[in-house]
C-alpha cells in the first residue's frame, strides 16, 4: 500500500450489482476477470476486495457488497486497456439483462486512490453516501477515473466506486470462495456435513462460522441458484486453504478464489457519545441505561427501551436471533447496556430503533422485591391479615399483628457480559465474539503464491 514501492501505474477496477441472467453474481465475474488477469502475468496489488456496505440503507443492491480488483499495469495506457477489458467482459456477463431492480457499474480509477476516495468508500460502509457526492469525486479526477453502467440508475456506482475507495486499511477477513461449475447451477449442493465440521474442528479459531453446532448445520453454503458452491471466512488465506482442502463434495469446484474483506470486522458500527447520535440509516454502538421493561410484540420480536441523558431509544432483537431474544428480555430498567446494531428510522407504528447485532450487559441493577415474610413455625410464605393487621399463616394458623412485608433483592437470569445471537442468524459485517482479540490493524501487502485455483 502507501509504504510499497510500485513500479508501473495502479489500476483500481470497481464493481457493484453486475448480476448476470443466467443467475450470476459479481463475486462469479469478478474472479472470472480476476483469475484471467493473474494467469495472463498481471501483477496485482492486493487480493480481490469484496467490501460489504452499509446494510441500514433500504435501497441497498443485492447483497449488498460491492467489489474491487487492485492491479498494477506497465503503463497509463495498459491500465486503460485493462479498464476497456473488465468493462467488455462485464457487459458481456449481464448481456440481454436489463431489470430495474439491477444497476450493474464497473468504475475504473487508473493511479494511486485518493484520500477522498478512501474517505467516500468507508463512508458507504457506515453512513449514507449521495449520488451527488460520488458523482462530484468522478468528475473531479476525470480522466483518471472511467465508468460504465447499462442502467439509468445510479445507485451502482456509489458501491462501485467505494470498492475502490475502501482499501481494507484497518481490521480485515478473508473468504475463499468455491464455485459450482454451470450445470449445476440451481441444483442442490452437494456438501459432506460432516467434512466441514471437520475442517471447522482442525482450523479452529482460524475460520469462524462455518457451522452452528447448535442446530447441527453447516453455514459455508448458500441456498439460492446462484453459482457459489461454498465460502469458508476466516483471519488467514492460509487456513483457508488449509479448510479447502478438507471439505468434500459431490460436485466438482469449478474454480476457486480468495478475497480480502470487511466480512466480520463490524465497520459498519461507529460509538456515538449519546443516543442522540443514533442517526437513521447508520450503524452505532451506544451505552445507555434500559428505562423500560423490555416487551415482547407480534411476530416475537423483543423490543428493549434504553435512555441516557440525551433521549431514549428502542433496540429490537428479532425474532431469527432465537435465545438472543431470551437475553434481551430479561434486562430490568437500570441495568446499563452497550448495544450495537443498525438504526432503523422511526415509522408510524415504532420509533426510532437500532436492530441489535450484539448486546453487553455492563452493570445489573439491584432490582429490589417486596415479598410477605416467612412463617417463623412452619416456614411457608405467610399471607396478609389486611392492611396494618399484620400477616397470617394459612397452613398453621400462626398469626403475627406487628410483622411487615421484607425486602429482598431478586436473583437475575442473565449476568453481566457480552451476548450475541446464534451463528446462523449473523450477517455479513457482525463481528463474532470469536473474533474479538484478533482484529488486525493493517495488512502488509503481501499475497501467498496461490490464491486461486
Ligand atoms: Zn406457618
């Protein structure tokens, strides 16, 4: 990166929403372009970037992840013929395809990115990004940076753009990526259950979600028609290939790929001093002290009330959390919480609320319980003998005039900590707690001799 010393001209190829009609996806052309390019003898920079975006924004691409390819050509020229190529082949990828729920960009950005670019692209990961401003810092380094699109719908060049911005400066993961060759396309995946547990075993700590031991199901496997066969993530492209090599499957792997990305790293959250800073359409990590009690509404969705001095606000665990939700629901008022999470705008039936990712209890409250006190004969709960008469025993019969109602503090079912909802109800940027401690404060620039099939 900054500290690398390049010989030739830089050229960042972004790419957003380039679904193809057959059922592909951009990560499928992305290695295609990928794969050719490193065969042929180009020099790349990094490994591909698969960066996920802000998941708040509602009008969000599919997917939401938007990526980047970081290579290194011979000259001004070469990098733009490189450019004319990627585009080529990406027109050809979405041919036929004009849907207006797609908006397929490729941006091209020949030399070394600049701040406000690196600005723009880690803002679309946490915050809103208008057209507006992606278009000003296309035109500024104009001729530098090349688009296209087949769409009149712009919301794909702001993900492009921000692939190439975002250069994956701080925590990073890595997935491998296998693809299912074109005739298996839309059939079921045929993946040993009990290989990936394997490899989730012997790679343990190095790759992370790979199964959820509690519903005894594997997680590397997506369910649609598109054509990934599997992704395993985890901290280093070695153990990925490492777990490449223990998974088994029915079908053959097309071919294979390892990207560098913000999968896992939770940058979508920023810490806000109070709640007033938990805007719409961002992500926060926010302290504050539960005012209500938490309630439960249709769907069985628990909804928790937190305030500091600044506001209140209501943090939802949804339903898919499962035993999440159990958590949540045992928070009494006082008890003060740091939740994380994305924050939905207010509508007409609920207020401004952050969906909770990830929940520490930091301090419990005393919560003090006014109780009858205990028959000192037979040792049952005595019951009242009305208002200033004291309290009686029902079963023995003992009576005491004078005795009054004890105080106790109640034993709480959840403890302080951190609490996260089950592995297969994450989404992409939520950081497991098994990550914690292994965040990476940079990359070094230097890519294993094999990071491809
Ligand atoms: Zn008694």
């Amino acid at each position: 990166m900054a500290n690398l010393k390049l010989n030739g001209v830089e050229l960042h190829v972004g790419f957003d929403d380039v679904d193809s009609p057959r059922g592909g996806c951009t990560t499928d052309l992305v290695s295609e372009i990928a794969i050719k390019w490193s065969k042929r003898g180009v020099k790349f920079i990094d490994y591909p970037n698969l960066v996920r975006l802000n998941p708040a924004i509602p009008w969000k691409t599919r997917g939401n992840g938007a990526l980047s390819l970081r290579v290194l050509a011979e000259s001004y020229e070469l990098a733009k013929d490189m450019c004319s190529e990627a585009i080529s082949i990406s027109e050809d990828y979405v041919a036929e395809f004009t849907h207006l729920k797609r908006s397929p960009h490729v941006v091209c950005f020949i030399g070394h990115v600049p701040g406000e670019l690196e600005s723009m692209g880690e803002k679309a990961v946490r915050d809103v990004v208008l057209i507006d401003e992606a278009l000003s810092i296309v035109e500024k380094h104009l001729p530098k940076v090349i688009t296209w699109s087949n769409s009149s719908n712009r919301r794909g060049l702001i993900g492009a753009l921000a692939a190439v911005g975002n250069r994956l400066t701080k925590d990073h993961t890595y997935e491998l990526i296998a693809y299912r060759s074109r005739d298996y396309w839309g059939t079921p995946r045929l993946i040993d259950p009990v290989s990936v547990f394997k490899m989730d075993e012997e790679t343990g700590g190095l790759t992370f979600l790979n199964v959820d031991k509690e519903a005894n199901r594997i997680l590397i496997a997506p369910h649609g028609p598109d054509p990934i066969l599997f992704g395993i993530r985890g901290e280093e492209p070695s153990a990925l290939i490492k777990a490449l090599s223990i998974v088994k499957t029915g079908e053959p792997i097309a071919k294979w790929i390892i990207f560098r990305t913000n999968q896992a790293t939770d940058e979508h959250l920023k810490r806000v001093r109070n709640l007033c800073e938990a805007y719409a359409y961002t992500g926060v990590i926010a302290v504050g002290r539960v005012s209500r009690d938490p309630r439960i509404i249709a769907g069985g969705h628990v909804i928790l009330t937190i305030a500091d001095e600044c506001g209140e606000v209501d943090a939802a665990a949804y339903e898919p959390t499962e035993d999440f939700r159990g958590i949540v629901k045992e928070l009494k008022p006082g008890d003060v919480v740091e939740v994380y999470g994305v924050v939905r705008p207010p509508s007409s039936i609920h207020g401004k609320t952050i969906n909770l990712e990830k929940i520490r209890v930091i301090k419990l409250a005393e919560v003090l319980r006014q109780l009858n006190p205990i028959c000192p004969k037979c040792g049952r709960r005595m019951t009242s003998s009305g208002k200033g008469k004291g309290f009686k025993c029902t079963y023995c019969g003992y009576r005491d005039p004078t005795a009054s109602k004890v105080v106790v503090i109640e034993k709480r079912r959840v403890a302080e900590g951190w609490y996260q909802p089950p592995p297969r109800a994450f989404k992409h940027l939520m950081k497991p707690l098994e990550r914690f401690g292994r965040e990476k404060s940079g990359w070094s620039g230097v890519m294993i001799e094999k990071w491809h099939s």
